[in-house]
C-alpha cells in the first residue's frame, strides 16, 4: 500500500469522526412540536365566554381580553368566546374591556396539559346622556319677597337598561354641596328642584361659575363618568305689570299690560292667569304662550267667569332662566 493511499484514508476517517461528532450534540429545543420541549411537555390553554351580567346572558362579541404577564391580547367572538393557546403553567390576569362597560380583571390557573375555562359577565356602565339646569326667580308680596329656585333635569342610561341605575347624584365640590335626584319616569329622567334655603349657609347667587359636578351608580355600584356643567345666569331683576292690578274691575276678556325689561339680552314674556277661591289655593285658568320682547300687552282668548284672579309676567331667556313678577289682582264681574 502507497503512503499516499494510507494518509488519504486517515484523512476521510477523521472527517468522518468529526462529523458524527457534531450531530450526536443535542438539538435546539425551541420548537413548541419537538415532543422534548418543555413548552411542548407542559402547555396549557385558557379558554373563556363573555356575557352581559343579567338574564338571558347575551354572548357579548368584540370584547378585549388582555393577558399578564404575557402581554398578549385577543378578543371574543360573535359566541362570546376566547382562547389563548400554548401557554406555560401559571397564574394569570385577565382584563377584559369594551367601550360602555365596566372594565373586569380577574384571575385563572394555567394547567399543564389542560384547558382551564371560565365564564365572565360584564356589566354596562351607566351613562348621562344629557342635563338640564334652569334658574328661576319667584318675587311674592308675602310671605318672602325673593324666592330662587334650581331645577335640574338629568337623563341617564344604561347597556344593561336604564332600571339598573340605582342612583344619580349632583355635587358642587366649591360650596361644599351635594344632593340625590328622583326618578320620574321609566325612561331615565331624574330631577330635582333645590331651594335657595338648601344652600345654606351658602348664597343662592354663588351658584354661576360653579362646577356643577353629575354621577350616576348602577346596581352593581359602577359608577359613570363625571359629567361637568354650570348654570347660565340667575334673573335678579323682577319684571313690573301695568295693569290690571290692586283688585281693577275688568270685563271677561281684559288685556294685559306690562312694562319692558331691558337687560341686555334677549328675552320672551309669558302670562299666567290664576283664580282665588274660597279654598285659598290659587287655580291656573290661563296663559299665554311665549311672547317676543317688542310684545307688551296681550288678550286672553277665553273669557273668563266672574271671580277673583291675579296674574303673573314671566321673562325667560334662551337657557331656559327665568324671573316673575309679583302677584297682580284684578276682579272679573
């Protein structure tokens, strides 16, 4: 044998040693089928279903499922459910959120091997749809000469139905002051009628430029957006009637005179009619409707029967404000 033959033949087998060297080492684990991956070995999944919180418990679509501390997100189907897959054992949190809802954070075990499922119901949170602040001025002969009033109408929702608000509450933080409205109707309406003397020992005039605060609560104790507003203006001045007035003689269908009121800003006039009879309690009979403020005097449409009456002169202006005279009397014969 040729030394060249001999030399050529140590040269392939150490090649050949060197090679089956190198794929006896152990291979990368990192791929989640190679049945030696822990991840493989060990994986769990989480899988959920989302519903609204009351009966009949609708699927809920579009909700987003955050999960920690993975950081991996995902969102339900049009069954309300979801599935995170190929995830290692553990504890894990889940927040699940949607536009109108109460956000929800709960917790699951991840199993190795296993499917962990859980079944979630997200409440509606309830929300003011809109509000209405109006101040009146009320000027009287007796017993109190001023008297001022704030009305406020708010209309609320709620995903879950405007029956599961369970309150709604008004606040002025810079007086300090805070009060709960009444239902009125089936269809969110809550109102309120505060005083001038509810505010005490705070002024009813300290009211424009406050931060009128509005939250409403579900019967799951979510609570609403803070909704923020303020009162236009309060009507101080009191409009003055001409005539009739001091008990004046008048025949069924007498004419109502008054004078302008001028303060700066754009106004209507409106009449009130009322009767007194031997209860005390007065009686609305009629009124005008809103008038324009070049409109000084006005007619009723109906006579009116023989009695004692009064009327009143209302300027309001375009918020919704308003101011009325003091009671003027006048006798139908």
């Amino acid at each position: 044998m040729s030394t060249h033959s001999s030399t050529g033949k140590r040269c392939i087998l150490f090649l050949s040693l060197v090679l089956l060297a190198g794929c006896t080492q152990d291979a990368p684990r990192d791929n989640p089928f190679d049945p030696e991956n822990s991840l493989y070995r060990y994986a769990g999944e989480i899988s959920g279903l989302v519903t609204r919180r009351y009966a009949p418990y609708e699927p809920m679509d579009s909700v987003r499922v955050e999960l920690l501390p993975d950081a991996l997100t995902g969102y339900t189907d049009a069954q309300g459910a979801f599935r995170f897959r190929d995830l290692s054992p553990g504890i894990r949190t889940l927040l699940l959120s949607k536009p109108g809802y109460a956000q929800l954070t709960d917790t699951m075990t991840v199993a190795s091997r296993k499917i962990s499922d859980a079944l979630f119901r997200l409440n509606g949170k309830p929300t003011i749809d809109s509000l209405r602040l109006t101040t009146r001025h009320i000027a009287h002969w007796w017993p109190i000469e001023h008297e001022y009033l704030l009305s406020v109408d708010v209309w609320v929702n709620d995903r879950d139905g405007v029956s599961d608000v369970d309150s709604v509450d008004l606040t002025i933080p810079e007086l300090p002051f805070g009060i709960g409205l009444s239902r009125e109707n089936a269809d969110g309406k809550y109102s309120i009628t505060i005083f001038d003397s509810d505010f005490l020992p705070a002024s009813f005039s300290e009211l424009p430029g406050r931060n009128i605060l509005f939250s409403a609560v579900d019967r799951a104790q979510t609570i609403s957006d803070t909704v923020r507003t303020q009162i236009a203006r309060i009507i101080t001045a009191t409009p003055a009637t001409l005539s009739p007035g001091n008990q004046d003689v008048v025949d069924a269908q007498p004419w109502f005179r008054w004078s302008s009121f001028d303060v700066g800003y754009s106004i209507t006039y409106s009449v009130a009619i009322f009767r007194l009879d031997d209860s005390g309690i007065p009686q609305f009979v009629q009124g005008s409707e809103s008038l324009s403020i070049a409109t000084l005097e006005w007619q009723v449409s109906d006579s009116l029967a023989p009695a004692l009456y009064y009327w009143t002169l209302t300027v309001t202006d375009r918020f919704g404000n308003s101011s009325s005279s003091k009671e003027a009397t006048f006798i139908v014969q």
